[in-house]
DNA sequence: GATGAAATATACCGGGGGTAGATAAATTCA
DNA sequence: TGAATTTATCTACCCCCGGTATATTTCATC
C-alpha cells in the first residue's frame, strides 16, 4: 500500500539530471488512484490527466486499455492472492480455510470496490466477455493447485478436473460479489458462511450416502 | 425456433393495409439471425440494417442497446430453462438430475454461443459488470427456488441463502463455459462430469464428517 | 552554438451509441 | 379532389472513447 505518487511533470522534453520521467508503475499508480476516487468508468484520457500526461504516454509506457486493465488487475490479485493466503495460513480444518479465504475475498472486494469492478469490467467499456476471463487467468492455476490438494486428489482423472473447479470458484465468488455489491441485503460474515456451506458441502449438504 | 423474418420495408411512410410494420419482435429476431451469423461483436446499426431499418427504428422499439442485449438475453434464458426443465424433469436422484441441468447448460451454450457471449457480454461494449448480472437475474430466483428444495431448505436462515447460492451457481457455470469455449481441451460429457462433481459434492468430496 | 536523443504534446481518425429534425406515404376529412 | 393528419421512417449530426501520426520541447553531447 504505497503512497500514491505525484504526478511528476507535464513539461515535454529530455528529463533533467535528477528527474525522474514517467514510467508504467507511475501511470498504473494513479490510474488506480483516480478509479478509487472517481470510479470504474473512467476514461485512459482521465487516467493520462491524473498522471499529469496525455494519452499517447499510458499507450507508451503500458500499451493500451487492456494493457492497463491487466496491470491493474495483477497488482489487485497479487494483493488479493497475498491477502489470501495470510488468511488461511495455518488452519487445519479445511472448512475453516474455506470460510477464511471467503471471507478474505469478501474483505478485498469492499477495500478496492471500484478497482474491483474496473478490472473485471474490463474498463467500463470494450469488453469482450475475454476481459473478465483474462482477470481469472491470473489467479486459476495457483487456485487449481490449492483445490487439487484438498480434494486430494491423486489420479490424473482427478487432477484434470481442478482447472475447470477453479474457474467455476473464481466465478461463483465473482457474481456472487457482483450480487452483493449491488443488494447489500446482508452481512458479509452471513454471505461468508452461505457460501462456505455451498463451496464446501456442495448441493448434496450433509447427506450421508451418494 | 421460428423462421426468421425477412426485413419487410425500408421505405418510411404509413404503410399500407396489408403490410405489417417493423417492430420489437422483428428487430429482435434479426438481430439474432446477425449475431448468430457475424459473432457477437456485432454494432446496432448492423443490427438495424440486417432489419433493413435505421439505427433510430431500434431506438424506437426496443430501446437503446441495453435493451436489445435485455430482450435478447430474455428470449435466450427462455428457451434454455426450457430445456433444462425437460431434462431435469422426472430424475429421482439428485445428483443425475444436476448433470442432465449442467450437461443442458453446455449444449445450449454450443448451440447458441455467439448469442450467449453477445448476452453475457454486454454486446461487445458499453459495459458495466452490471450487464452480465442482469443476464443473471433473469434466472436467478428460479434457480433459488430450485436449489432451496433440492437442499431440502426448511428454516428461514437456510432459505436464505438460495439466492446467493443461485447466483454462485450461475457464476460458476458462466466462466466455466468461458473458460471451456476457448480452451476446448476436454469433452463436453467430460466437463459435465467435472462440474456435477464439484456442484454435488462440494469441495468436501465423499469424506464422511464435517 | 549546432546536432541528436529523449520525452512528451497536439491534433486527428474511425467507430459506436444516442438523438433532433426532416421526410415520405397512406388515411381522413373538408 | 386536395389539404391536414397520422404513422413510420430516414438523414444528418453530436459526443465520447480508444488509438495513432506528427510536431514540439528540452536536455546532453560534441
């Protein structure tokens, strides 16, 4: 969580000695910073205004809308990722570590809402339905890797199922979260517990046979 | 699956008594025919011209592109639940009756693709997350009703969360089937295992306790 | 100082959704 | 019969956005 940088300058021309020109960190810095402040629909426009530059430089420095899309959402699941695993860390009971890594989503979600949205959204605008699949690409392998361990599961035929899973989470957790965001009917500890019940026990519940 | 109709006039003026004038279910069902055709990429004013209308003509009837995203979206989300009812209907075992809904999930998705990522995709633009999530709703409440009585759902607190779980189940589907249309790695019998696995069972699996 | 390199700005293009105002045909009525 | 009205549509435009070709400014070097 670093301080949000300045914008350094707007002048043209070779940087003096000691200055330090705009680069792609500085321009994803206060993208971030303007879609915290004003939203998810801002424009790249915007975006260059906030960086004190125009709108060739973000093509520049990050290269495009969905160059920036996908900054921003690697530095948001990084985040997420890091928060995640803190959560989770140490508990035996995998229900327990279910709930805790739901609940860690959950609290990522209502910190960076609008960030959220932007990255999923694909910007506000341009969106193939690519865009959100591309924000899930980069947390569906390690997240795979965590399900085929608690399921345990050994054969290829098992291991082979724990792509597809990870995708079905990240997806359940995302329209789960968009419905949320948007109802706002009940706590995030009673959200947090429903879905733990569904992602754990699954339709069946506690049913013994089948 | 009607025939879809040919554009009738492009001429303005009152039309005469015999004709019938362009209207909602016209443009609809072209825009259909054109997406189904050109992918789901497709601009309202290709959609117009497939009607043999103007841009303004769509504005008139249906009302702006999220409304042709919405009417579409409806007419799809109808036939789809069709078919899941029937091949849900009259399976006594739950689980079989979760695989025949997913395994229906992902041949209406094949057949229909480019309308589904039309749908789902806000057609190609203009965005917000919230698009999806009203292609989402649209099943929503029925797939709570569903799923609270195959849960077996009694006392308020369990009720309650059908909806999220509705919603949860639906975001699954959707980015596995994203997921699943561009990497196609697998069968389609295969993935639907995979998913009622998941779905049934819960991360959990066939462990007895807890 | 001239030359070149680095960093950025200006100004434009094309496309998409949305809309105001003009237009054309058929019915209705003096 | 011919004007007014109603209905249905088209033409032309606006604005915003992402993307890009070209000009410009500043510093370092010779």
């Amino acid at each position: 969580m670093s301080m949000p940088l300045e914008p350094r300058r707007r002048r043209p021309g070779r940087p003096s000695a000691g200055e330090t020109p705009v680069d792609r960190a500085t321009v994803l810095e206060c993208a971030e910073r303007l879609i915290r402040r004003e939203g998810p629909t801002v424009s790249l426009e915007a975006i260059a205004a906030e960086a004190g530059v125009t709108k060739p430089i973000v093509y520049h420095h990050v290269g495009g809308k969905d160059a920036v899309v996908e900054g921003l959402a690697w530095r948001l699941n990084e985040r997420h990722a890091d928060a995640a695993r803190d959560a989770v860390a140490g508990r035996r009971d995998p229900a327990a570590a279910i709930r805790a890594f739901v609940d860690a989503y959950l609290d990522g979600l209502e910190r960076d809402r609008n960030l959220y949205l932007y990255v999923t959204g694909g910007g506000g605008s341009g969106g193939d339905p690519e865009s959100v699949l591309r924000f899930a690409d980069q947390s569906a392998a390690g997240l795979a890797e965590r399900l085929a361990q608690l399921r345990g599961a050994r054969t290829k035929k098992q291991r082979a199922a724990a792509l597809p899973w990870a995708y079905g989470v990240i997806g359940m957790l995302h329209f789960v979260a968009l419905w949320w965001l948007r109802t706002a009917d009940r706590s995030r500890a009673e959200l947090a517990e429903q879905l733990t019940d569904l992602l754990w026990t699954g339709l069946r519940g506690n049913r013994s046979s089948r």
